[in-house]
C-alpha cells in the first residue's frame, strides 16, 4: 500500500479515499477508487454517497468528448446531485424547494404564489389539486421512504381516466402487481380485507376496482403524512422563500 501511495504521488495534488491520502491521479483513477471504496463503506456511510454514486458515469471522462458537450453534461449532473442531495438528507435538513420542483425553479417559483402554499395547509385534497403541492409532497415523502403511498394514488386518479376496454384491463393488473399484490414491488399499507377485495375486483376490471385501496391509502396519508410535512422544514422553507420573492 505506501508503495502505491508512493507511486501515486507523482502525478498531482491529493485525493483522499477511505480514509486515506492519495495524492490525485487522473480522474478516471480516481472515480474508481472512489468507486472500489464505497463498495466497502459501512451501510450508513455507503447512503450518505448515494446521490453522488447515482450521477457517476462514463459521460464524466472527457476522452473523445466535445467541450460544449461535456460543459452540458457536467451542468445536468450538478443538478442531478442538487436533487439527490435534498432527497438523502432527512426532511427538516432541506433548504433548496426549487431542487425537487418539476418546472423551471425560477419560473416555478413565479408562477408559485405564497397564496397558493398557504393553501396546501387549508386540506389535503387542496395539496393534491396543486402540482407544485404535489411535487413538494412527493419529495417530502421521499425522505421517508414512503412515497409508493402518493405514486399509487397518483396511478389511480390516472387509471381513471382510461376510456379504452383493452387498455384499462392491462393497466389495472399492471397497477395491482406494482402496489397492490402482496410483496410488490412497492406495495402499499393496506388491510387484508382491502387488499382481498381488489384482488377480487382484477377478475373484471372497471373503473372503479382500486376505489376502495385508493381511499384507504388517501385516509392513511391524510392522518399521518400529511401533518408530518406541513410542520416540516421544508414545507416552512418554501413559504419562507415565496414570501422573500414578494418583499
């Protein structure tokens, strides 16, 4: 190991790694042993590299690549680590709204009035009739690795609007197997009863087959969630910032 560190010191100034003070090699060395280094990280340290591990990739080497392309790349990625960055942190740690708008920031935030996030706090059902609410929302519940509870919701006001015989049946399985089905893939937090009688509902599929989950989960982030965030940081934060905008 110091015979590596030794050779490794030749090219240029320090890197440190695990713990350790390379001196910095090229970046292709150094993102892989940044790479081979995190694979042996405690699981609490691995989650807090996470949003810089997830917007690693081969279009960061410059070989072969034209400048302005590369100039474009490292923008889109230092907004991607923005994003995932707010995401990883807990709730009340997150200060930027605009990461995790799905517009714009500046133009979102225009468009965003302090009346209009004053309002998510009238009801829920206010929250959900706002996208800007909903994108708050959606990222609040993120930090508490809950979000499949608003993505099925969303998938149901969604499946609603199917006109079409042949497609409403396929979506509905495909719905039921993501969030319904016991051990999907991001199952929601329903009774047996509720779970039993939509499954029973797939046998002819209507409009109506996840009315029933679709308000228990609804019920469920109403009481629960829905609180969590209007006290949170984040939500605080945003008003904060809508009300700086104005003055």
């Amino acid at each position: 190991m110091q015979a590596l560190r030794q050779h490794l010191a030749q090219d240029i100034g320090p890197v440190n790694v695990y713990g350790i003070d390379f001196s910095e090699v090229t970046k292709f060395w150094k993102e892989l042993l940044f790479l081979v280094s995190a694979a042996v990280l405690s699981p609490v340290r691995r989650l807090s590299l996470l949003p810089e591990l997830l917007t690693r990739n081969l279009s960061d080497y410059p070989i072969g690549k034209d400048p302005q392309a590369m100039r474009t790349g490292q923008r889109r990625n230092k907004g991607m680590r923005t994003r995932l960055g707010c995401l990883s942190h807990k709730s009340d740690s997150c200060s930027d709204f605009t990461a995790i708008l799905p517009d714009k920031p500046n133009r979102a935030l225009k468009r965003l009035s302090t009346e209009e996030a004053t309002r998510w706090a009238d009801s829920f059902d206010v929250l959900l009739s706002h996208k800007y609410g909903v994108a708050a929302f959606r990222a609040f519940l993120k930090t508490e690795f809950s979000e499949e509870n608003l993505e099925f919701w969303l998938a149901c006001e969604e499946f609603k609007k199917t006109r079409s015989t042949a497609k409403l049946v396929s979506k509905a399985h495909r719905i039921f197997e993501e969030f319904v089905d016991v051990q999907a893939p991001r199952e929601v937090n329903i009774d047996f009863q509720t779970r039993e009688a939509t499954r029973k509902n797939m046998q002819e599929p209507s409009l109506t087959c996840f009315d029933q989950a679709q308000g228990k989960v609804h019920s469920l982030m109403e009481k629960d969630s829905y609180p969590r965030f209007l006290r949170s940081k984040m939500y605080l934060d945003l008003l904060s910032q809508s009300q700086r905008r104005l003055s």
